[in-house]
C-alpha cells in the first residue's frame, strides 16, 4: 500500500476488535444472569432503544469518559426493561455488565495501544467517529488521544457515517490526496465502502457483527486483528 496518512474509526475498530458493541454488552448481561430471564432479542430491542435515546436526548456530555457512557446507557436500558414488564435489572447487575463492558474496552484499547504508537511514529492519523460529543474525552481517559492529529466527530461535525463527507473531512484535515490515505474500520456499510467511494485505501477489521447477513459478506482487504495494519504499511 501507498500510504502517507491513516484514518481509524473508534468504537467497533479500536475498542472491541471488530465486534459489533451489542455482543460485548450482552456478554455482560450474560455475566450478571440477566440471559436466564430475557432472550437475546429482547436484549436488542433495548440495545436499539437505548441508542436512539441517546441520538435523541443530550444525556452524553462533552467531558464524560467511556465508564460515564455505560452508566448513562446500561440505566436507560434498565428503564426500558422494567418499562415493558421484561426484568428488573439490580444495582448489582448493572455494576456488573458496566465493570465487564469497561474492562473489555480497555484491554482491547491496551492491545491496539503498540499499533498505534508504531503507526503514529510514521505516519500522520486521524479519528473518524460516529459519536456522542466526548470522543475527545473517551480518548483521553484511555490516553490514547495523543496518537491521533485531528478528530472528525459526527455530533460535532453534523454528518455521520456511512456519508463519505466524514471521510472526507478527515482526508481534508491530513491534507493529502483520498489515494494515499489508508482508512481502517470495523463496518463494511459505515466505513470500508464510504472511504472507498471517494478513493481511499482500506482495511476491514472484521469481528461478529449485527446481523448474520453482515457475517456473510466479505471484500479483498479483510483484516482479523488491529496488529495485522502493520502487515500492509
């Protein structure tokens, strides 16, 4: 690969390994015994929900850190559940799929660190995230915000992915040309095929994802584990 400049996405690439976020969170309702009372679905339904409230509603401020993000969402989940008569989730419970849900994160984050202070090294690196306002404050919670040279955030920019004007925002800020920048994501529909769609190189980390249709698709440049950037720069 030609690469001058590398653009990562966050949650789902640098956090999780390519996992789609709702396994790391029903792994923690797994954890507290919450999967002996409410099946999977039901879970999802709680997932989606406790994600379009927070699109909706400001609850996620500008300094909270990813343990603030998991109180704030494992509670509006917990209203949900209770709300429709599903389970009465404890303080206990609660503490547990949070602690899980944190720690994970932070040990990928901690796996992913060698990466990117190697690619940092060489090349210039922007972050490109679908996120909530704090992404800055997530990443220096987990110091890894000095790694990157700029952020493009949707909640802070006004356009989310899978609208390749993200991207470009982010190529815009590395100043080179869309050819010889190397975007790194964990979503073929979200990342990989917007950045494409404007020229740049890519690598697909992919881990399970929503739906077993996302499973099933594949593209030449798949990548199974962050470690493996440092096979194609």
């Amino acid at each position: 690969m030609n690469v001058k400049g590398i653009i990562f996405d966050y949650g789902g690439t640098i956090d999780s390994r390519g996992v789609h976020w709702s396994e790391v969170i029903w792994d923690g309702y797994c954890k507290a015994g919450v999967d002996q009372v409410i099946n999977k679905e039901q879970f999802r339904e709680a997932y989606v929900y406790g994600e379009r409230e927070l699109a909706r509603v400001r609850h996620i401020m500008p300094g909270d850190t990813f343990l603030d993000i998991l109180v704030k969402k494992m509670n509006i989940h917990r209203a949900y559940l209770a709300a429709n008569g599903l389970v009465a989730l404890s303080q206990e419970q609660l503490s547990t799929i949070t602690s899980h849900c944190y720690e994970s994160a932070r040990a990928c984050i901690e796996e992913a660190r060698p990466v990117l202070e190697n690619l940092a090294g060489r090349y210039p690196m922007v972050l490109v995230s679908n996120f909530y306002g704090n992404v800055d404050a997530v990443l220096r919670d987990f110091d890894v915000r000095r790694y990157f040279g700029g952020i493009i955030e949707s909640a802070v920019v006004g356009v989310r992915k899978p609208n390749p004007t993200i991207f470009r925002l982010g190529v815009d800020v590395l100043e080179l040309p869309a050819s010889e920048v190397l975007v790194v994501g964990d979503s073929l529909r979200k990342d990989i095929l917007p950045a494409e769609s404007l020229g740049c190189q890519v690598l697909w980390l992919k881990g399970k994802g929503w739906t077993a249709d996302e499973d099933a698709q594949t593209h030449p440049n798949i990548i199974t584990s962050i470690q493996q950037v440092l096979d194609f720069v």
